[in-house]
C-alpha cells in the first residue's frame, strides 16, 4: 500500500465525517436522541462504504460532491445497522470501536430510537441530495431500501441469528455475507456508478467488482477476529467463536481462508482492470480492505 | 354515524388489507421474518392511516389506485413503529389488538429485525408505487421520512419516554401528540392531497383538518384507555395509568378532556366544510374517529 492511498482514504474521511456531522447538527430532534445518534455516527470507523462510492464517482470522472449526500445517507444506515446488530437481544456487544456500544452509553431504549432514527433520516438525506436528479435520486432511495432492506441486510441479518450454533457450508455462509454486507457495499459502488452515469457495461463489471471485494472484506473481519489487535480493531477478538458465529475459518481453516480472499482480492482487481476507468484508486483501496489490521 | 361510512371503512380496509398481503408475500426474506411482519401486519387494527389518504384521494376526485401503493407503505410504517414501541425497552406491552405483540410471539431479536424490515421495505413500496410520476414520488418519500424520522415519530417516542412520571401541561403534551402520532396522520391526509394534485389552498385547509383530526384521535385514545372496554381495545385498560404516561385525562380530567375532543373535531370539521371539495366521507371518517370503541 503506496502513502498516496491512505492520504487519499485520510482525506475522503475528512470531507465525510464533515458533511455527516453537519446533516446531524442540523436535524431537528430532541437531544437526548440527536446526542446519541451523532455518538454513534461520531465512533466514526474507517468509512469505507462512502469513501468507495466517493471514488467509483471520481473513477467515473463525475465530481465527488454529487456523491457526498447519497455516501453520507449510506453510513447512517451502516450506524444504524451495527446500534441494532449491538443490542442485547441480537449480538450483545458492550463494545464497538474500543468504545460502549450506543445501548451500554444510552440505554436500550434510546439505542433502538437512536438507529430508527438513522435509518429513517438517511431516507431524508437521500431524498433531498443536491445535484442529483429525480430519477437518479429514486433509483438510488430504491437501491439502498432493497440493500438494507428484508430481502438483504436485515434478512441476512436474520439468517445469521438463525444459523447460530448451526455449522454452515460455505456457500450458506457466503450468501448471509452477501445479504447482511455485501449488498450494502454494492451498492456502494453501484450508488457511484449510477450518479456518474457510467455505461451498462462499465456497471456490469464494476458490479462483479463490488461482489468480490465485499465477499474479500467479509473474509479479512473474520481473519481479524482471530489474528487481530485487540486495541486495533476495538473489540475483543474471539468474539465470532464466543458468539457461536459462522466464519470462514471455522470452515476452511485459516489458511484455506487465507487462500479465499486472495481469489477474491484477485477477481476483483481482474474486474476493475478490464474497465477503461481510471482504477488507481480503486485498486489501492481493494488493497487497503485485504491488508487493513482494522 | 350512517351505516355508510361503516360500509365505506370496510370496503377501504379490505382494499388495503390485500395490497398489503400480496406486497409481503411477494417480498423476498427469510421465513422467520417475513412470518414475523406478516403476523404484525395482519395483526390488523382500523387502517385509519391508509383508509384516510384513499377518502383523501377520492374525495379530490382521483383514482382510488393511484393510492393504495403509498397508503400501503404509511401503513407499514405505522406497524413498525407499533412493534418497536412495545419491545421490553420501550413501552413493554404484552397484548396489541388482543394478540401476543411482535416480541412475545416471536422474541426480541425478531421483532426488532422485523420493524427495521418493515421500515425498509416502504421505501422500497413508495419508490416503486405504480400511477406515481417521479416528482411526487420523491415528495413523498420525503415527507413519509420526515413524519417517521427524528424530528417527528421516532423524536415523539423519544419526548415520550422522557416525560414518564414528569407532569406535563396540555402544551407540551399536545407537541409530544404532534409528533408521536400526529405527522404520520398529516402525512396521509396531505399524501393524498399531492397524489390527487390539489391546489395550494385546498392543501393548506386539508392540513389544518389533518391536525385537528390527528389530536381528536390521540384524545379519544386517551379517552378509551380509561372507558374502554378490555375486549374491544385489544388490550388492558388502564395502562397509560399505570406506564405513568402523561395523558389528555391526567391534565384536564376526563370532563375537560371530551370538551378538547369536541373542540378539535369541530374545528376539524370546519376546515373540510370550508373547501370545495366532497367532504361527505371524509366528515364520515372524523365522526367515527372520535366516536370509536376500539
């Protein structure tokens, strides 16, 4: 990994942590919930999601401020997602980025509210994202619904509570990836494409990129909650053993996984070099996912 | 009330009762959670919501149609919001509509998953609604955020919990009513006004009638958790008492509170006799809400 990624990775961040804050600070609601939701937005996390939808736009050679909004109303509905995936009734987790969960710091009550209210705002966001138009702008609120919605995130979601204790094969694993994080990060990717008006056949392969690097990022969470740094990633590792999780290497041993996302990290940059984007960029953050100790 | 409008609310109610059927089993999830939204779902209740924004849609002479898809997905948030509102951490009821709630059916981890599902999922009904053109669409969306979102429903919820056991006066209870259950009620009225297309000012009146109605009716639910009858509330009565919830009743007394019902539905009936268009129905509606057992 070049310096040049992580400056670039360094200054997305900035500008998407700057517009997030501002949506928050300006949203109307009491404070006890605007408190917590900006907590948890402010835990802040690498924010990959909306840096790649961010660089799929400037790959594109569109402008990165068309995709500011809709990579903003993105990571809402990532927060949203990990308040709720925190509560004791689904993962219990005290822990989330080396900091209390929102429920440890709110109390269950606001941290169910809290990711309601994130969810709901990011719909908000998206519906009034500047520059876009109405088509463009309906495509992308239908996307992410369908993304984040039961036929994904929240399905997969639901397929992984249910699969608990359970020993999964690897394609019943790689599917609940594909719904419970995979689709949000394609559309990530898709949400870029679509605002920079690329071609149905740039999509097509920049689709089959997303699938394997968030196939790829899945794989690297699970190899981290065995061989990561605790104080790095923010939580205890071991957690996915404790909580009875299907994992990768619970399947195919942490060499075999090792091996599945370098096909991965591979048939990613395989799609992505067989478009005429600009894929320096790109190509340093699928880097930056596999290698990351975070 | 005429048998009419009974007959009208029926025919209505089963209008939306199978568009909302078909629009959730036609949804792809896994079967724990479609079961779980589809139990809530037909869990039932009146469908004033729904019922409300077609009798709007009619009553501008529109097609019915035009709004089942976007009362449908008013409908869906409102279920959600009910099945989040009575998780243990929340108001920690065990009955709605005389049934097991979401949570004591299906367990918590459940019936969270299914409330952010059905949340999701009417986004993903409104961006699809078939007659809509994208501009009112996209209204839509917005304004169906906004009522659900932080600065409306879910910030209600938020000023509602917080005021247990404080004593409120009638106007901070009236802004918590307003929020809490009132915007969603606008949002039926006026989203049949702008999927109709009604000028300015027939949109300005329908919203004045919107918001007295919205209060008639969290008035007489007041009413009904003191005088109503076990049996037909779906629930104990009483409850509001003992959740130390700050009520119309505990303000104003039970005689003071049917002066403030009446005083709203008159004024709610002013404001649509004031219009030009056929109020019949709509009338029909506001005296079965504040005449209501259930």
């Amino acid at each position: 990994m070049t310096m040049d990624i992580v400056a670039y990775l360094e200054t997305k961040k900035a500008l998407i942590d700057q517009h997030l804050v501002q949506l928050l600070k300006r949203m109307e609601a009491p404070d006890r919930l605007k408190e917590s939701m900006l907590y948890s937005v402010e835990a802040g996390g690498k924010r990959l999601r909306p840096i790649l939808m961010l660089a799929v736009v400037e790959a594109l050679e569109s402008k990165t401020e068309y995709g500011l909004q809709p990579a903003s109303a993105l990571e809402l509905v990532h927060t949203y997602s990990l308040i709720h995936d925190d509560l004791p009734a689904m993962d219990d987790d005290d822990l989330r980025r080396g900091l209390p969960t929102n429920h440890k710091k709110f109390g269950e009550a606001t941290a169910i509210l809290a990711g309601d209210g994130l969810l709901t705002f990011a719909f908000t966001c998206l519906s009034q994202a500047p520059y876009i138009d109405a088509k463009t702008k309906l495509w992308l609120i239908q996307e992410l619904a369908n993304a984040a919605g039961p036929s994904a995130m929240v399905g997969g979601q639901m397929d992984d509570l249910e699969a608990e204790g359970k020993a999964l094969d690897l394609i019943a694993l790689e599917k609940i990836h594909q719904k419970k994080t995979g689709r949000l990060l394609e559309f990530a990717v898709m949400g870029g494409a679509t605002i920079a008006k690329a071609d149905r056949s740039t999509k097509d392969t920049l689709q089959l990129f997303a699938r394997h690097l968030g196939l790829a990022f899945q794989i690297q969470d699970d190899i981290l909650d065995i061989e990561g740094d605790e104080a790095a990633i923010g939580k205890p590792v071991g957690s996915d053993i404790e909580n009875k999780k299907n994992t990768y290497p619970a399947i195919l041993g942490i060499e075999g996984t090792k091996e599945q996302l370098k096909a991965h990290f591979e048939k990613a940059l395989d799609a992505l070099k067989s478009t005429a984007i600009q894929h320096d960029v790109l190509e340093g953050i699928a880097h930056f996912i596999i290698e990351r100790h975070y």
